[in-house]
C-alpha cells in the first residue's frame, strides 16, 4: 500500500511501529495492547503521512512528538539535515535515559541516523524492511513483538535491544491525580 511511509524525521522506522502494524494486520504487540486499552485509536500511517497516531486522552501520541513538529515547522527532511542536529531535543537529560531504558524501541533511533547517514534513505529504508520480516516466513513484525505471528518463531534475538515493554513507564510519565486523596 503505498499511501504508508515509513520514514520518519528522527529516523524510528515506522515500518516496524506496534501501532502501525495494528493498523494494518490487525495483530498487537505488547506495546500496541498497552495503548488500546489505554482509549487510544491504533491508528496511522507513518510518521510524515497526514494520519498520525494521536495516542489517548492521558498520554499524547506521534502526533504531538516535538521532533516531529519541529522538523516540519523547520521544513526539514530529517533532523540529520537540520543545520540546527544535534540539538537540545536530543539532549542525554535523565528523563531520555528512562524512556530508552523502558521505551527500548528509541534507542534504535540512534542506530538508524548512523545508518542513513552513512548509507543513504534508500539502503536504510531496505535493509530494514529485510530487519523486521520473520527470518522463516517473512511475515512482518512490531517492535515488541515476541514470537512471529504465523510461524511462532521466537524473534527475540532479531532486536538490537531487550525485548520487553515495560509499562510501568507510563505510570512514571503520569502527574499525580489531584482528585485522590493524600495518604
Ligand atoms: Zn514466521
């Protein structure tokens, strides 16, 4: 289908997106579930489409991402043209550490711009397609995705990263409820 792109400004694949492999298959991921019990509609076609995950009433989805809103109200391509990168977005502040300690899908953005960097959009944009496929039945697979969904396959070691999504971040990220009682 190409009305899906998969390229983004930071350089996350969104190919390879629980939200947007819900989307499109219809088979959730761990993280992708989190987010459906949330409210959130699963619903998006990549991150420089017009139909950007918007996440739920508590937390925001993609489509109020600042990377995202800067690079476009910059009319960048990607941040790795921004004659602004590296910029205080990407700054190590303790509070990205955590998200890339629970969130460990981000810390493949990292990976990428030294990919496109080096090889150019194009070879990114195939050598991880081939990255995300079922190495045993080429069906595709999400970020938090344990074992294939056709063939069962374990796909743990396939990921740069630990497999599991740790919601609790979501818990960490939430400001206290002012309507419950102090204990
Ligand atoms: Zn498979």
């Amino acid at each position: 289908m190409s009305d899906y792109n998969y390229e983004s400004y930071c350089g996350m694949y969104c190919g390879a997106c629980s939200i947007m492999k819900a989307y499109q298959t219809g088979v959730k991921d761990p993280f992708a579930e989190f987010w459906s019990q949330s409210g959130a509609e699963l619903k998006c076609r990549g991150c420089k489409s017009d139909m950007v995950f918007a996440g739920c009433a508590e937390f925001g989805g993609c489509a109020t991402c600042n990377i995202r809103t800067c690079a476009r109200e910059k009319g960048v391509d990607r941040c790795l043209t921004c004659p602004e990168f590296p910029c205080a977005l990407y700054s190590n502040s303790e509070v990205s550490q955590m998200i890339a300690e629970m969130l460990p899908h981000m810390t493949t953005i990292a990976i990428n711009m030294q990919t496109i960097h080096s090889l150019g959009i194009d070879a990114f944009l195939e050598e991880q397609e081939a990255q995300w496929k079922c190495p045993d039945c080429s069906t595709g697979y999400a970020w938090y995705t344990t074992h294939c969904s056709n063939c069962g396959k374990d796909l743990g070691d396939r990921k740069p990263y630990k497999n599991a999504f740790d919601k609790s971040i979501f818990q960490q990220l939430t400001p206290p409820n002012p309507d419950e009682p102090t204990k």
